[in-house]
C-alpha cells in the first residue's frame, strides 16, 4: 500500500544518524516486546507478511512518532485482537473477560528454542516453479498502486533495471499478507542505476539492488 512506512527517496525526512555503540535494546520493555513477538509466533495466528501489514495500516501520525518497538508493540495488539486470542477489554484492563478460555497448546520452554530459531520459512529451491526471469535480462518494475500489502517501495516502479541474480522461491508478500495463500515465485536481486532511480543529479557510480518478485517485473 502506498504509505508513510514507504519513505525510500522522501525528502525532508533528515539525515540518518548511525548511533556508535547502539545496543540491541535501549530499554527493557522493548525486550519484552520483542519476546512476546516470538513467542506469538508458536501459535501460527498470522505470518510475517500479515504482521508487516499491520504495521503499514499505523496511522501516518502515530507511525511518525512511533520508536521502532511502539508499532511492534501496536502492531501486536491489534492483531491478537483481530484473531480472538483476546478482546480490547481485556487489553484496556489487564484482566480476563468472564469465560475466556485458555490458549492452547501453552509455550512451555520446552517449546521456546524451537520457536525462536524457526521462522517457518520454506526451502527456496522449487524445480516446479520456473522463473519469468534470468540472469542479465533488463526488467521493468511494474507501476502498480495496491491497497494491501506490497514490497515494491514507490521509488522503483516503473523503473528499468537488471536481474543480478535468482534467490530462488519463496510466498509472495501481497496475496500472504491477507490470507489469498502464499503464491510461491522467484525472487530476484534487480539492479538500479542511481541515476534510474533518483535523475541525472545521482552518482553514475552508485546502484541500488533490491528484491523483487516475478509478479512486481516485466520484461523491458
């Protein structure tokens, strides 16, 4: 979906300061967060793409202001709440609705390596699925505005590039996000000239690669 999370080549956003010495958490709670999202996970409610859909869907306002776990943490509530695993009340008040029924199986920590390392994603290579695309072959970056979910950023669309290389196949994002099924393809490397992307005021020595899906090219 076209959005504010969609910033690639945005002006007046800053510059990007790297932090010496960052840590992996600032603060405790974001640990917390982001152990909780993990372990959400185990019970297989929604998939990766869905969960980055509903970051999107954050208010441009509140997205803006947001830290990086804040729309995790709100990304997270929203959909337990839309899958049933509990109801806004309860998340208002930290107390159980009268009748609720325990989520089953539990996470015991039996279970926790396993859903840790496990990010249940299939093995890549697929004979069945032919790729649309080769190695060396100029492509076009479709110019299309979905509604849903999508990982080709706004920057790129239209835009002719070059396949690098093949990854191999994998679900595609815009059907799994929503629940339209996986739509396995291949997914390639795409090589951008700068100066494709941003106009002749761009290096003629710098490219940008990205990864894109069969169903996001053309042939140019």
């Amino acid at each position: 979906m076209n959005g504010i999370h969609d910033m690639g080549g945005m002006h007046g956003m800053g510059p990007v300061h790297a932090e010496i010495n960052e840590p992996v958490f600032h603060h405790a709670w974001e640990a917390r967060v982001y152990v909780q999202t993990r372990a959400l996970g185990a019970w297989k409610k929604w998939n990766i793409d869905t969960g980055r859909f509903y970051i999107e869907r954050i208010a441009p306002e509140d997205y803006l202001r947001m830290s990086y776990y804040e729309k995790w943490f709100t990304r997270n509530v929203e959909l337990l709440i839309k899958t049933g695993m509990v109801t806004r009340h309860e998340v208002e008040t930290g107390v159980p609705d009268p009748g609720s029924q325990k989520l089953a199986p539990p996470l015991h920590v039996d279970r926790v390596s396993k859903v840790a390392l496990n990010r249940n994603i299939e093995p890549s290579h697929e004979p069945a699925i032919k790729p649309k695309f080769k190695a060396g072959q100029r492509v076009r970056a479709r110019n299309m505005n979905p509604i849903g979910h999508t990982r080709l950023p706004r920057y790129a669309r239209g835009k002719t590039g070059r396949i690098f290389l093949d990854h191999g196949v994998y679900n595609f994002p815009d059907t799994n996000a929503d629940g339209r099924g996986p739509k396995r393809q291949h997914v390639y490397s795409v090589r951008f000239t700068a100066k494709e992307l941003w106009g002749d005021q761009a290096s003629p020595h710098d490219f940008v690669h990205l990864d894109l899906w069969d169903d996001y090219l053309e042939h140019a």
